[in-house]
C-alpha cells in the first residue's frame, strides 16, 4: 500500500502508536507498563540535594526518585527548581532532567528560558515564513517567551496554528508559576497515543479501532523487523542486539564471497540501522562490527549511516571509527525499550 499509516492500538494494555509509509513499519512507540519511570517531556518541581564535586552535576529530589541535573549554576542545596526529563533513565541510574524547559506540540514549541520568535529552517518560502512570524507576533504579544515555528506549520491551517501557540503559551505560564514548594510532577510527559499526534505528520490514514496492530499486520511486522536476524536486501543480515553495557550491531555477508560483499552489506546496514534502532526503542551507546572492507571504503559507509541517521528523530551522536575497526556511536534513550511482555505478545 502506497501512503502513510498511523495505527493507535494497545499491546499488554500499554498505548501503542505505529507508522507505517509505503508497506513498511518505520516507527513504533510504547508506553511504559504500570506506574513506569517517568516518561521523556514531564515537568516536576525538584528539590536539589548535595552537589557532586568534579561530575558536573547535582542530584535533585523527585516526586517518586532522584534525577540528575547537569552543569546547575547558582544552585543552593534544598532549593526548589523546575526540571524536565530528557530521556528514559539508564537500569540503577537517576533520571536524566535539564532545567531548559520545552512546551512541544504539533506546530509550535514555547521556550521559557529562550525568548525571541524562530522559525524552522526547513520553511524556506519566504511568504510562508512572513505569515508564520505575523501569527506568533500577534500571539505571542506582551509574552517573555520563546517560541519556535515547526515544520509542520508549513502547511497547517493559520487558525490552528494560533490555537496551538496559544495553548502552549498557556500551559508553560500556568506550569511555571509556582516556584516553591514539595518536590511534585507538574506536567505528564506525552504518552505513544500523543506523540504519534506530535511527530508523525498528517498521514493519509489514521487507524484507532482495537485490535488494529493484529487486523492490519502490525504485530507481523513488527515480529519481522525484530528478529535476531534482520535479512539485508543483497542476501546479508544484521543482528542488533542490546546488552547492558551497550547495544552490539554484527553485519554478515551471507553465501555472497566476493570482494565487494563487505561494502555492499555495510552500506544497507548504515540504510536500515536507524529504523531497526527506533523500532526496538533502543538507545545509549552503539558498537557496529562492520563486515571486513578496505580503509578507503569506510568513507562510503560513513556518509550512509549520517545520510540515515540525519533525517531520524532521535538524537544519535556519530563518534567514529576505533583502532580494531568497529564504529562507534551515541544515540539518546528518548524511546522505551521493547520489553519481554511486548516480546510475548508478538509470539
């Protein structure tokens, strides 16, 4: 089927959104289960507790546990401060929080701490951009944030737009009123159902009936792209496989010995890795072992995975190849892992 799809289903009765362009299953999103960590987005008022000297950091008390602040400046012990959580903790971890808030929706984010008016680059119709600047002056009038336009308002209806900053506008001055007070969460973070609204566009589709995921081959799909072995389109396979320390990527050329095996599997690996990572939730540091191939070809491989991974929506740091010739690299934990209860269900 040519188009794009958004199925909003439920799997162990978690929320679960999936995006599907063209037959293929891009993106999957999960909630946690039961009372889980903290999902990315939320906002609580934290308590800072002793700093740690030489870490860059402070720990700060949180409503339910203990979040990590880095680089606080001007922070007193007891202090309350308003912090969001930035991604899923690490296992034993404190929850990562920032003290640069942002009120994110479809069409507009409102920054507290960043005044001024900002566009998306992406916007490169000069009309359009004038049009834009005209709404978020008129409503953001007399306001000391920040906003910045979204790509998507690009084409959205003006009258949506506003209501989308208005909102937001609302919601960061009633959320950052109150100052003092008992650690508290202050703001849910956006759960699968809702950020599937946020960050997938307007599809040609919209799928919300129950049991979806099973009726329109979801799940099928979904088994499929988390198999140990994911087949590459030249006949290799990839195997993505999360450890504690980090998550190992091994590429295997298959039946296929020619000399150029190696470079044709690494180059579909760099194509498909940042959709089998996002699919699987997976996050933190990334080690690929490469199918052997001479030094000069790394270059080619290289300008795949930032080619694949410039246009994907977490935020993935490239670090760059080590002395035994494995790539390295850094990707944000902002998606929740697929757990064994997922895993069961798909069975």
């Amino acid at each position: 089927m040519k188009g794009t799809s958004v199925f909003l289903d439920h799997i162990a009765g978690r929320r679960a959104a999936a995006y599907r362009r063209d037959g293929i299953l891009e993106d999957f999103l999960i909630d946690p289960a039961g009372d889980g960590p903290l999902r990315p987005g939320s906002i609580c008022r934290a308590i800072v507790e002793r700093p740690m000297k030489g870490q860059g950091g402070v720990f700060v008390r949180l409503h339910d546990g203990k979040g990590y602040l880095r680089a606080p400046k001007g922070l007193r012990e007891g202090q309350a401060v308003l912090v969001q959580v930035s991604a899923y903790a690490e296992p034993g971890k404190a929850v990562p929080v920032t003290s640069k808030l942002l009120f994110k929706s479809k069409y507009a984010i409102v920054t507290p701490d960043a005044p001024g008016l900002n566009i998306s680059r992406q916007i490169r119709d000069e009309e359009v951009r004038v049009r834009l600047r005209s709404i978020a002056v008129d409503v953001m009038d007399a306001s000391p944030f920040g906003l910045i336009l979204r790509s998507q308002a690009a084409t959205a209806p003006e009258d949506e737009i506003a209501e989308d900053i208005a909102e937001m506008r609302s919601l960061a001055e009633a959320v950052t009123a109150p100052a003092d007070g008992p650690a508290e969460l202050l703001l849910e973070g956006p759960d699968a159902h809702a950020l599937a609204w946020r960050e997938w566009g307007d599809p040609d589709e919209v799928v919300t009936e129950a049991g979806c995921f099973e009726t329109r081959g979801v799940l099928d799909d979904l088994s499929a792209a988390l198999s140990f072995a994911v087949a590459l389109p030249g006949g290799g396979s990839v195997t993505v496989e999360p450890t504690r320390a980090l998550v190992a990527v091994d590429v295997n050329t298959g039946a296929d010995s020619s000399f150029a095996a190696g470079l044709k599997a690494n180059v579909e690996t760099a194509r498909a890795l940042p959709r089998l990572l996002r699919l699987r939730g997976l996050g933190g540091q990334i080690a690929i072992d490469f199918a052997p191939m001479t030094k000069k070809d790394r270059l080619q491989v290289e300008q795949a995975l930032r080619a694949g991974f410039r246009s994907d929506p977490v935020e993935t740091t490239l670090a760059g190849w080590t002395p035994l010739g494995h790539f390295e690299a850094h990707r944000k934990r902002e998606r929740l892992p697929l757990d064994r209860t997922v895993s069961e269900s798909l069975q």
